[in-house]
C-alpha cells in the first residue's frame, strides 16, 4: 500500500463546499514608530480581521507577526496594537539570496532552546555560529531567526577530477580471469572483448595503463555486463572519430550511440562504446585464478556500466523522499465557490497551478510501487515565501530523506540546497535551466541548459544542410553575444570551406528574374546578377553552361535592430538553401522576425532555427511557423503516436476528471526517472545516471557530470514544424 506523508494537506473538500468567503478590505496603517532601532508600523486590529489577512496587505508572513506580537498567537482582540515590520525579514532574506554567495541555512529558535544547543544539532562551531548571529549575547526568543553557516565548499571540476572509488568490504575469495596480452593487441579491444571500461580494467590492476605488452597479465573479474555497450571516460580533447579507431567501432555506430555528442569531445565527457550482446560462453585462452582477501584490488569504479547494471532485484531499502511542491494551501480559504453550483475556475486561483505534476509524480511512483519500490513520500507546500521555506525545513524528518525534489522557485531552491549540503542529501531541480543551481555534488538539475544544444547544432547541420548558407541573426548586439560567438564557432567546424553552385542553375536564375522585369524587351537578358555579393556575369555563364562557379562559404552576422530586413537580404542566398538561426525570444521582435522573413520566402530558399522559447510565444503565426520551416529545441517532446502517452492520457483523465497538462507529464516522468533510479542502482545512483536511460513520455533523459559540480540532464530534442504538427528530427 502506498505511503504518503502530506506535511501540508491541501483541503481540496473545502473548495467544493456552497459557500462564498467573502473578505473584508484592510487598510495599511499610517502610524509608524521607531523601537529599538527598527521602524515598525502600528497597526489597529478591527472586526474581522486575522492574522492572515493583515500579513497579506503588509506583505508580512504570518510567524513574523506572530514572532514580533507574541500576544498575537493567542488570537486577536478588537483594538489590539500590532507592530508589523516596515522591512520584514521576508525581504531582507529574498535580497541576501539573490546575492551570489548565500551560504547559510537558518534554525528558528524554540522555547528554551541555547546557541551552544543548536549548534550541536547541526555539528557547527559555537564560534562560528556567534559570528554568523550579531547581538547573541542579548539572548534568544521563541521565533527567532538562527543563521548556521555552512562549511567552506569544495567544488570538484567534473573535467579533471579523478574517478570515484569506493572502498570494497574483505571477502573470503574473489575469482578473476587472467588474459595474457598477445601481439598488437590493445588495452581497447580487451576492454570489448571482457565487456568492461578501462576505468574499471585498471582498478583491478595497479599500474595498468594503456600501453601494454605482449605477455603481460591482466586480471578481470568474473562479472558479465548484459548491456549492448561499455563506457569510456574522456582523459583529453579528442575527435570521436579517433575513438571509434582505438575501440574498432565504425563512426556512425559511435555517433548513433552517442547522440548528444559532436565531431569533438572532451575531458570528462562519458561516451557509450557499442559492443553488441554478451557471448553464452566465456572468452578463450583464459584461466580462472582465485585470490585471498590480501589480493582484493583496493576499490572498484562504482560508475563503471558493469556494476550498474549488474542487478537483478529492487532494492529492499526503504527510501525517503521529499516533494516540495507550491500548493498555496493557505489560500484555499479565499477561494470563493459560487453558492449555486459550486463550481471554481483553477485558472484564477494559485493553488491549482501544480497541483498536476503532484499527480503525475503520485501515478508514476505508484506503478514503480508495482515493481517493487519501496518509498515513503513526504509531500511540503513550499512556494515563493522564504520563510515558509525556513518553516518547512525545521520538520526534524528532513534530515533523513534521500533525495529532495523541489522546490520550484529558485531563491528557495538556493535556501534548500544548503539544507541538503549540509545533511548531504540528493536535491533535485525539477524546471530551472540556469547553471546557477549547481552549487554541490548532490544538486541534479532535470531541465538541459542552452550549451547542451551546441554539439546538436553542427550534427544537424552536418546531416540536412551541409551546403546552406548560413546566417546568424539576433535583434540587437546585446543579446547572446557569447552564444552567437560559440555557435560560430561549432558551425565552422562542419561548414565546408565553399561550395560549388552549377552554372546553369544561376542562368535559370537569370532567366526568371529576367522575365519578371517589365522594363527589359522579351527575351532581354540581365548582363550581370548579384549572387551572394558577388557579380556574375551572364556571358560567363552562357561560355560554360556545364561548369560550375565557386563561392566562398562564410556565417554571416545579422543585427535586426541596425540592419533591419535589408541586412538578411545581403547575405541571402537566392541559389541555394539558407539556414536562418534566430536567437531572440521577445514576444514583440520575434514575431516582426518572423514576418519579415516570410515575406521573403518567394524570394530566397529558407529554414529557420527558433528558440525553446518560441513553444512559450502565443503570438507567432502558424502558417509563418510551417512556411519557414520552423526547427526549434525543446526538452519535452512527447510523440502523438506513442502508446504510453496515450495510456498516461487515458488513466490521468479516468482518476482525475480532467485532461493532463505540461506539469502533470512533467511530473511523471521526473519521478518515473529519479525513483526508478532509487530502485534499481540504490542510495548510490548517481554513479549509474550516466548509464541509465529511461523511456519517458516527454523523451529521453541523460544526466551527466556539470560545471562546476553536481549533475544535469543533457538531452534536447530538435524539432520542426510540419504539416501542423511538431514533429522530432532524428541526430545520428
């Protein structure tokens, strides 16, 4: 039977109750005084008036009223005096955090409760703690605001640091193969053949290093990897292509197993080398040797494929997990229900904006449940307010959960990160791209950031455009400066250097404009035409009709804003293909964008990159989206005619009555992917996530190694606009 803990229960009962709650208009105070140095306004409690309602207009939580009015938890009178803070430790809290360094969570003091006290709970220094607490001498005060400051952080850089290793328990015995090197052969193609990466190959075997020699011995244990590949840790920038060579793979085997990879790879990048089913019988020329606990290797690479996926049942343990989703349970009393039908619109009231991915997540785990995960969820309404935030992270089970999801906004992610830092728990962030969130080794951001799509660009260029000429246009020369210089880059790294256009495809091009000029004679010839900046003269062309003219290729740079519509013109190319790679999402510019350029469709061969903004945009034309071949990247792509998405449609309607949003797909296939992790790779999984691939409703997922620490997800998917449909582009 499933296990919820809900923290905050949303009382969805009481929505649906025939009553309209009807709220009575209160006006912030006027009087403000002075009182030990902090300015407070004095506030008169009316009839009617709650705690709620008066922390609502002054923009002051309900605990800090309740910290500054002790009297006030007791309930209100008529003509009691409140002191509510001009400055609330609300504002003061979200400016700190929007700060770069935050590095401190906060414990609120309880009745009776000493510094000495609280910095045992959280195995800190009292000096520390004296430091980080000016005026702790004057004591503390049920209520009070403690900071505990976090240790010094040691970010680890994903690109040079070492493997991790774990330390192995002794055992009685341990069996291994011994493989004596022959003549030629490579450490790469042992590692095919026994199925294991060279990381895990040399922690079996001191000193191993890729040159080896005829005759030498080399240990593997008697472990069989039933995956279709092994894995290879990048040491230095490379091509792929070389790789491949070293492992005798062919290129497009590596390049299909490796999607998300370009022509280039680099330190610390994990690729997957393809080596087909294991074998029923074990290699030749091999013996079986036995060691005595003295022998057992020193550690084991617990990110090696082989250990990953080497097991056979569920984990038994049961795991802990925290949801911490924005509910608004507090603001469900200010729903009005109208007393005829009872019925509520959800797009007006907060407290219905997530309710949806709770309940993806609950039917995933739920069928997870089914296959023998065992998890307790604790479910904490935790939305934009700091100190509900701070609230929440008192409840003394937190520190024993192992893993946190949320929360969603990104000033309390940071304030929960810490928490999971300090108590060394994994946090998940379910929909922020920014690298920003990557404070620790335990952070896992679900969403791909931007410099994820750099090495799809140039493939998808290499695969459906590699003679079109390309061009880069942004709205002004502020916007995506650094991005337009490394996209540059990338492209020119797959562009050929020019290409060769047939002569008589720009005769024909002659021809056609030509005849559509009403000042010329018929049959009169322009002498010459402007092809790519370039004069072309038709002579030349008639000279040679079966030859060709070449054309230097370069990625031309478009600045709307100064170059206006005129400055595409330029470098358009009216004989063959043009890539247009669009790089704004403001919702006014990217429509006259898009105008614009399809007004000059008739004229110039055009394909349009967009933005994953775009998806977000409701004023973009439809038919300028399929007339300019729209392509555009998005992290959620959920294929029409995928029988679990349709299972997932028909079930979530079926329970909840309604049909399911973007959050509620969201929400099941993030915890399809993290709990189904838990339960197959353990408390350890992240040592397994880059190995581990899930089929979700929304695509694939695959987390790697971040800058400068933790793990993010690295898959987009690249997408077009077709027959009024969205459809996905397949990468080799």
């Amino acid at each position: 039977m499933t296990k919820y803990l809900l923290i905050i229960i949303l009382a969805l009962a009481a929505i649906t109750a025939p009553v309209t709650l009807l709220s009575q208009e209160i006006l912030k105070s006027e009087v403000i005084e002075k009182i030990d140095g902090k300015n407070y306004y004095i506030h008169t409690v009316e009839q009617g008036q709650t705690l709620y309602s008066i922390s609502k207009v002054y923009g002051v939580p309900v605990d800090e009223l309740r910290y500054e009015n002790p009297d006030a938890s007791q309930g209100l009178a008529i003509g009691q005096l409140l002191r509510i803070p001009v400055t609330s430790r609300e504002k003061i809290i979200t400016d700190d955090l929007r700060k770069g360094e935050f590095r401190y969570i906060f414990h609120i003091v309880r009745s009776g409760e000493t510094l000495y006290g609280i910095s045992r709970i959280y195995d800190v220094k009292l000096d520390g703690l004296k430091k980080a607490n000016p005026g702790w001498e004057a004591g503390l005060s049920p209520g009070q605001y403690v900071k505990i400051p976090m240790k010094e952080m040691v970010v680890a850089n994903p690109v040079n640091k070492e493997v991790t290793i774990s330390e192995v328990q002794p055992q009685e015995e341990k069996k291994f193969y011994e493989h004596v090197v022959k003549e030629k052969e490579t450490l790469y193609g042992i590692a095919r053949i026994y199925r294991m990466s060279i990381d895990s190959l040399a922690s079996f075997n001191p000193g191993l290093t890729d040159k080896i020699f005829p005759g030498e011995v080399i240990r593997i244990p008697l472990t069989v990897n039933p995956d279709n590949y092994i894995t290879h840790r990048v040491r230095e920038k490379t091509k792929l292509k070389k790789i491949a060579t070293k492992y005798a793979v062919s290129v497009t085997a590596m390049k299909e197993a490796n999607p998300a990879f370009r022509s280039r790879v680099y330190p610390g990048d994990m690729l997957l080398i393809p080596v087909g089913p294991p074998s029923a019988t074990p290699p030749g020329d091999v013996q079986i040797v036995v060691d005595t606990p003295d022998d057992t290797p020193a550690g084991i690479v617990k990110s090696d494929s082989v250990k990953c996926f080497n097991r056979k049942y569920p984990y038994k343990k049961e795991f802990k997990v925290a949801l911490m989703v924005p509910l608004y349970a507090e603001e469900v009393r200010d729903i009005e229900v109208n007393s005829r039908d009872g019925d509520v619109d959800p797009s007006k009231y907060k407290s219905f904006n997530f309710i949806q991915f709770y309940e993806g997540f609950r039917m995933a785990m739920e069928e997870l449940e089914q296959q023998g995960l065992n998890v307790r969820l604790y479910v904490y309404d935790v939305d934009e307010k700091v100190s509900k935030t701070i609230q929440v992270l008192q409840q003394p089970e937190l520190t024993g959960m192992d893993m946190i999801i949320g929360p969603f906004f990104s000033r309390n992610f940071k304030l929960v990160s810490n928490f999971a830092e300090m108590f060394d728990i994994k946090i998940v962030n379910p929909l922020t791209r920014r690298a920003e969130v990557l404070t620790h080794e335990n952070v896992y951001k679900f969403k791909p950031s931007r410099e994820a799509q750099l090495p799809m660009l140039p493939e998808f260029v290499r695969q459906y455009y590699p003679d079109a000429n390309i061009i880069l246009l942004r709205n002004n020369k502020y916007e995506y400066g650094d991005e337009i210089q490394e996209i540059k880059q990338s492209l020119e790294q797959v562009a050929p250097y020019g290409v060769k256009l047939a002569n008589k495809d720009i005769y024909k091009l002659i021809r056609e404009y030509s005849e559509a000029d009403t000042n010329l004679l018929p049959g009169e010839l322009y002498a010459e035409i402007n092809i790519e900046n370039r004069l072309i003269q038709t002579a030349q062309l008639e000279a040679a009709p079966d030859d060709s003219t070449f054309f230097s290729n370069g990625i031309a740079e478009v600045v709307y804003a100064v170059d206006s519509v005129y400055g595409i013109i330029r470098n358009a190319s009216a004989v063959r293909r043009n890539l247009v790679i669009v790089l704004t999402n403001h919702e006014i510019h990217t429509p006259e964008i898009l105008t614009r350029l399809n007004d000059l469709k008739d004229t110039f061969d055009i394909t349009v990159v967009g933005m994953p903004e775009w998806t977000l945009l409701d004023n973009l034309e439809t038919d300028y989206l399929l007339d300019l071949n729209v392509h555009f990247f998005t992290d959620s792509y959920m294929d029409e005619e995928d029988p679990r998405v349709h299972d997932f449609i028909w079930s979530y309607r079926e329970r909840f009555k309604t049909h399911p949003g973007n959050y509620a797909f969201e929400g099941y296939d993030l915890a399809t992917y993290f709990l189904g992790a838990l339960m197959r790779f353990g408390p350890d999984c992240e040592e397994c996530l880059p190995y581990y691939r899930q089929h979700l409703l929304q695509g694939e997922i695959q987390f790697m190694p971040a800058y400068p620490t933790g793990y993010e997800n690295r898959i987009w998917n690249l997408c077009r606009y077709r027959n009024f449909k969205i459809e996905k582009i397949n990468l080799h």
